[in-house]
C-alpha cells in the first residue's frame, strides 16, 4: 500500500500533467503526495563566489517566489481524501530527490520528463534517467510536452 508519493516539479508551464497524474494515484490510494521543488544550489555551494549582495538577494527573491508558487499549488490540489505537503529543498537535482523521497520515507516517485533525444538528451541531461537508473524508488514517469 502506497503512503508516501514524492512528486519532483521543476516548476514549467508543463509540471499540471505531472500533478494531475499525481493527484489521480494519490487519490487512488489514499497516500500522501509530496510536491518538491529542487532548486540550485546556492553558487558557494558549488564552489563559485556568492557575488555581491543585490546578486544574493536577487536569488532570495527566486526562491521566495518558487517557494510561494509551490504552496499555492500544494493548496490548489487539497480535496478531502488527498493530503499534500510542498517542498522546496537545494541541491543537484536527481540525488536531491532520491534523498527526500528517502527522508520522507516514499514508496513511488512521480515525476515528468520531456522525452529529449539525441544532442538535446546529450547537453541538457535528463533528471528522470537519473532518477531510474539509481534503482531505489519504484518510478512513474510522466510524459510531458516540450515547453
């Protein structure tokens, strides 16, 4: 029986496809759904100079902003029979959500993925071939039309 079900979001025009199915299997089991949004790390994280204080609060204000647009998709998704909680969590994408669906003790990840070949799947990567390759969560991929 399905309890926890993390849900990646990168936060794109195209992310409703992911939580409408997310909602449905949510609902289907009576589980929880928890909407996570990974963001960048912080530049120093990485290595690189924060840069100067208008750069820093610039980033603070996107995250604010992410952060807030993420509860107010958590809290347009709340129905009776569905339970939801929205993460906003940093660090390198794929072993970010493997770790929270870890954390968060998870037994499905739903998550979307643009269905790049080729040079585009070669130079921007995809997250979800990440996420399945690591073999610890059971995976639900979404497909998703190109922005």
């Amino acid at each position: 029986m399905l309890k926890n079900i993390l849900v990646p979001l990168d936060m794109g025009a195209a992310q409703a496809v992911v939580v409408e199915h997310a909602v449905a299997v949510g609902r289907a089991f009576a589980a929880k759904l928890w909407l996570v949004h990974v963001a960048a790390p912080d530049p120093d994280f990485v290595g690189y100079e924060a840069g100067p204080l208008h750069v820093r609060d610039l980033r603070a204000e996107d995250l604010r902003n992410e952060h807030v647009a993420l509860q107010e998709l958590r809290d347009s998704i709340l129905a009776p029979g569905l339970e939801a909680e929205a993460l906003l969590v940093q660090g390198p994408t794929a072993a970010t959500i493997l770790d929270e669906a870890a954390r968060l003790g998870c037994e499905l990840i739903i998550m979307g993925t643009h269905g790049r070949r080729g040079l585009a799947k070669a130079v921007l990567g995809s997250v979800s071939d990440q996420v399945l390759r690591a073999n610890r969560f059971p995976v639900m991929v979404v497909p998703v039309p190109e922005p």
